[in-house]
C-alpha cells in the first residue's frame, strides 16, 4: 500500500494547478465551499482570510451552501422501508468526483480507433473558466488537449447545481465549410430551466479558446457557430442530470455520425425518444457493478 506523503500544513494552498494537492482535495470533496473550508480547518491546515475567499469565488458558483435555503420539518414518524432508503442513496446527484470517477471508466470501455474521434474537457474546467483568477490557466490547460484535432470534444457543465453537456464539433474544419462546419449541441435533461441561459458564457469561452490556440478566424465568424439545443430526454427528478450527462457521452460516443451538416438538422439518432428509462437504469447498473474506490 501506498503511504501518502504528510501535507504541509504552512504550505499555501494552489487552486490554480489541475495537478496540485489541494485541487485534487477539493475535487472529491463536494458538499459546498463552507464545508471545503470546514474540512481544510479540521486538518489543521492554516488558512488566511484571502485563501477562504478564494476558495469561495471558486466553488460557490459551482457547490453553493443551501444549508439555509429550504424549509426544515420534523421527522415523519411513519416507519421508513429501509429498500427505499437504498434507491434514495443511489440516487442522489453526482458530485464531480464520482462523476469523473463513472466517466474514466467509461472512457476506458471504448476502443483506442473510437476514442481517436473525441476529446474530453474535465468536468470543472468551464466553471474554472468563468472565474477571472483561473481563466488564463484554463485556457493553457484546453490548449494542450488539442480539440482542434478531434471531430467531436465533451465539455461536461456543472452550473446552478445543474449538469449539461456541450459537445464541440468539428472545430478544425473551415467555418465556411458546407459540408461539415464546426456547430455546438447542448443536451441539458432539464430543458425547463432554460439551458440557453449559458450561451453568452459558452460562446465567450469558445471565442477565447480559438483565441488561444491562435486561429485565423475572426471573431465575427466565431461568432456564428451555431448553438444548437436538441429535444433530448427528460430526467424525471432533481437528482438525475448528472446521470443523463453520462448517458448522453456513451449514446453519443456510440452513434455518434462521421459527419453532419447542421443544415440537415442533428444526427439522425438525436431526438426526444432517444432512450427511455430503463436503457438508463441499465447503463447505471452496468457502472455500478465495477468497484468503486473511496470517494
């Protein structure tokens, strides 16, 4: 077994490295940053006011406290059936660590020829972005992946306590091209919240990744990659967007077209009906069955 080296309780905690200790740390500890701060304190690690203060700019955006957000009531005292209580765990909302835990293993289930097609953003890195202390890093961070190389390129989004996922396609063909232009697709399992509410941050972003990478393309012409949001399959409670993220990565991965042309609406296989309940309850039993380490 292999003994973990003993932090430095002086050493300044460094938020902007998807390397670091403290990044990693935070990253499996998803409650709220309340509960992050709480942590850190409890391990005897020295924090000054302006590190707690980072600490919320970064997360509170993408872990909020809702401790006092929602009314409290006693205990019902009606006797509880402990197979109910199971399905509640099990069913809770993903957190970014178990998510990313569920999507490597997923990744690793496909074949290298089918992975040579897509590329993957980390699941924090979009809310990283939107914070002016970490944007630079972030975009340093998405250059070394390469997108521009890969027809299609996931961009997991955790915003509001909701997950959505953007998928990137074609971004290394011609924005004028008429056969297979770059476009945007958004599935959001929650189409009642209005995923369209992120689209001047999603194309911010994309300008600025174009930006970095040192494209030709001018910003007048970024600026027309087309958004679009299919009518994709609802969840049926608050818990269930994470799960349908991963969901829509596997579909996706798995059908996904050699090309489209967004003229010709969105590839075949994208439409309301595309999967129902119990594909999904299928897919998480089959993730479930792999052992999990300690999150």
């Amino acid at each position: 077994m292999v003994k973990k080296k003993p932090r430095n309780s002086n050493a300044p905690i460094d938020l902007a490295s998807a390397d670091s200790e403290s990044y990693l740390d935070y990253s499996k500890h998803r409650s709220c940053w309340r509960h992050m701060v709480a942590h850190l304190q409890a391990q005897k690690k020295r924090m000054t006011k302006h590190e707690i203060e980072e600490i919320k700019e970064i997360f509170e955006f993408t872990t909020p406290c809702f401790s006092n957000t929602f009314p409290h009531h006693e205990r019902s005292k009606r006797r509880i059936n402990c197979k109910n209580i199971i399905v509640r765990k099990e069913k809770k909302k993903l957190d970014t660590a178990a998510f990313e835990w569920y999507f490597r293993n997923l990744w690793k289930s496909f074949s290298d020829d089918k992975k040579s097609s897509f590329g993957y953003l980390d699941c924090l890195w979009f809310s990283f972005y939107l914070k002016t202390s970490s944007r630079e890093k972030v975009l340093n961070w998405i250059k070394k992946k390469r997108i521009f190389s890969r027809k299609y390129v996931f961009v997991p989004i955790v915003c509001w306590n909701h997950w959505s996922l953007l998928i990137l396609c074609h971004f290394g063909e011609s924005l004028e091209s008429k056969i297979r232009a770059p476009c945007m697709l958004l599935l959001d399992s929650l189409q009642m919240a209005n995923p369209k509410r992120l689209e001047p941050n999603i194309r911010k972003f994309v300008f600025d990744i174009y930006k970095e990478e040192g494209r030709p393309e001018s910003k007048q012409l970024i600026s027309k990659i087309p958004l679009l949001v299919p009518k994709v399959p609802q969840q049926r409670n608050g818990e269930e967007c994470g799960n349908f993220v991963l969901y829509f990565i596997n579909l996706f991965m798995d059908g996904a077209p050699e090309n489209f042309s967004v003229s010709e609406g969105y590839p075949y296989f994208m439409k309301k009906n595309w999967f129902g309940p119990e594909a999904l309850e299928h897919f998480f039993r089959k993730l479930d069955s792999i052992p999990k380490p300690d999150l």
